[in-house]
C-alpha cells in the first residue's frame, strides 16, 4: 500500500506540472490564432491531465465519511 501511494504521489507531482506547463504554453498560444488546431489538442491534454489527477486524488484521500 506503501509503495503505491509513494508511486500515485510521483505520478501525481509528474501530471501537476506538465498541467502548469500547459497553461504557459496555452496562453502564448492563445494570441496567435494560426495555432488553433495545435491549442484545442493542448487544451484537451490539459483536461485529460485534470481528470487523471483527480482520479489519483481520490485514491490518495482516505474515505473518513464511512
């Protein structure tokens, strides 16, 4: 149990930052409208990040209402 909230930790330190790196890559994108294709995939990797990151944190955060 140890070792897979040592390693969903890692993971999660690992998606928190290439989320923070998105967004600085999003809006230097945002100004530059030929680039619409390649910033609604970034967009979408961003959500895609999101969704795995709650995900781990809802395994990572003890279930204290039971």
């Amino acid at each position: 149990m140890l070792i897979e909230n040592n390693t969903m930790l890692r993971r999660l330190h690992e998606l928190r930052s290439e989320h923070r790196d998105l967004d600085t890559v999003i809006e230097r994108l945002v100004n530059h409208p030929f680039n619409q294709l390649q910033l609604q995939r970034l967009k979408k990797r961003k959500l895609q990040l999101k969704d795995e990151i709650s995900w781990i944190e809802t395994r990572l955060i003890p279930d204290d209402i039971a």
